[in-house]
C-alpha cells in the first residue's frame, strides 16, 4: 500500500513495533474522519475534515497514511463518518410509554359504545396549473410536464379518520386555529350518533391546545381526548390517509385552476376513498423497539387505567 510519502506499509506486520505503528494509523484515521483535524501548512490553517471531503494531503502526510487506506479502514470498523442522520430527544420522558399506549391500544380495540376519530389539519397546499399542457405517456416516453407553473393560492383542509372503519369526512378551513377547529369538533358532535362516547386522537398542534379549545372539550364530556406524545404525530392514523391523498390529488400531480377547484378534487377524492375505504391495518415490526415498546397487554392495561375499557 503506497502512503502520500512514497512509504510502503506491509500487509503483514510480524513486528511489535510495526503493528503497534499500525494501530496508531487507524487511530489517526478514525480521528481524522470523525472527529476533524486543524493541521497547519505555513501558518496556514486547514478546514476541519469530513466524510464528505477529500482527505487533506497535509493531515494525511503527517501520520504516513493514504486516503485509500483511510476508506479501508472505516469500512472494516464499519464506520461511515459520511452519514449524518437526525434524532431528537424525547421530551416526555417516561410518560411518551404511557401517552403512546394509551393511543396504540385505541387502534385494535375501542370501549363500548363509542367512536375513535383520528383528527388532524393539513394546511398550505398550493393550486398551482402548468403554464403549457403536460404531455400524456406513450410507449417508451413517460409523462412530460412542463417546468413552469401559475400559483392560484394555498388551501388547507381538516379531516377525521374512523379508526375503524377507515372512512374520513373533510372540511375546508380558511384558518388553523382553535375557532376552525372547534367548529369541526361541532359539526362532528352533530353527525356522530348522540349515544356514542366520541373518541378523539390528536397530535399537539397550535389548534388542539389552547385555553379555548381545552375549554370547549371540558365543558362536553362526550369528547374523549387522546393526545399523541410530542413529536410522536405518526402514531395519529389521519396521517396515512394525507399520506396517500399527497401523491394521487395533491399538487405534486395534480392541475388546479384555483383554490376552490383543488379543494373540490380533494372533496372528490375522499367520497371515491370511503366507498371502498377500510381500517389501517399496522404490521411494522420495530424488532430492535420490542425491549422498550409496550406489549398489547400492556396497552390494554394501560387503557383499562385510564377509565376505558378495551
């Protein structure tokens, strides 16, 4: 193996002095591409390195390695300094569990006598239309759009799920805020059976939390609040109805000559959805969250806690 010096490193090193040399190199690789090195050229400070980045010749040179080898040894320390994914701490502590199970066991099963709405917004949509007509498929040419569009506007809507039936009835909203969504919350209490206990699963947007709000669901008891834990919204199953009406009417394919055009399609859309629409039916197995993920029973438990009864 050539090094940036023109020194050649055995493959086989036999001698204590050279295999602890050898370590020492992989050390200094590691340090290099996790951590990022200021090595210095007459005065001349260096950027600090990154996976993404070219090995700097100067820090290479200084401990007798090449950028070849480098990669070789991340790759069987099976370490990729070039990938840099998110995480975000959970701001509930032990209690994300509880809210989270309260939520799941919602899903599988519902006390007596009620219904489960899994309710959220999905706001700022643009109506936009392509300045030029897109061009259809034909055999061995996809579908061409034109590059430019025209704006018309942003719409925003608020749907309720039936967790159990899979049905959603949408409304359009001209604002997101708690008056918008207590007027939803109205209307469902009007078209859901007065003998039925309404449960409701919300995330903690800006329209679910406020002191108006709380104070609208506290004066009816009818309404059963479940809120999903912070930063936890994909445990409301809404989501995955927003999630499959993004890419067949949404402006990412779609052609809108206004605002009232777009929400009309997504009307369209949702009444063609719950004619053949059926319960979510989860099967992610998150084999490495199973050690801190609740059991069914223990879902159920935490329910039957809370005053449900599954």
């Amino acid at each position: 193996m050539e090094a940036t010096t023109g020194a050649r490193v055995p493959r086989k090193l036999t001698d204590k002095g050279q295999a602890t040399r050898a370590r020492s190199l992989e050390h200094a690789a590691v340090l290099i591409y996790t951590k990022g090195v200021h090595a210095t050229n007459n005065a001349r400070p260096q950027q600090p390195l990154t996976g993404l980045a070219a090995p700097s010749p100067i820090a290479l040179n200084a401990i007798g390695i090449s950028a070849s080898q480098v990669e070789r040894i991340l790759a069987g320390l099976d370490l990729k300094p070039h990938l840099v994914p998110g995480w975000l701490t959970c701001p509930d502590g032990p209690n994300f569990y509880t809210k989270a199970a309260e939520v799941c066991a919602l899903h599988p099963h519902y006390p007596p006598h009620s219904v489960v709405l899994s309710v959220d917004e999905k706001t700022a949509m643009q109506a936009r239309s392509r300045r030029h007509p897109t061009r259809p498929v034909k055999p061995g040419q996809s579908e061409r759009r034109e590059f430019e569009y025209r704006r018309h506007g942003t719409a925003s809507i608020i749907a309720a799920l039936d967790v159990h039936t899979g049905q959603v009835l949408v409304e359009d909203i001209v604002r997101n805020d708690s008056a918008a969504f207590i007027s939803f919350l109205r209307m469902l209490g009007q078209s859901v059976d007065p003998k039925l206990t309404i449960h409701l699963v919300l995330d903690n947007g800006s329209s679910h939390v406020p002191k108006a709000t709380r104070a609208w669901l506290a004066a009816l008891p009818r309404f059963a609040v479940h809120h999903t834990p912070k930063h936890a919204s994909w445990l409301n199953q809404v989501e995955i109805f927003f999630s499959i009406l993004a890419p067949r009417r949404l402006p990412r394919r779609g052609e809108f000559t206004s605002r009232q055009d777009l929400i009309d399609q997504i009307r369209e859309f949702t009444l063609a959805y719950d004619e053949e629409a059926r319960p979510f039916r989860w099967t992610y197995d998150g084999t490495p969250l199973k050690a801190a993920w609740p059991s069914q029973d223990q879902c159920a438990a935490e329910l039957a806690a809370s005053g449900l009864t599954p």
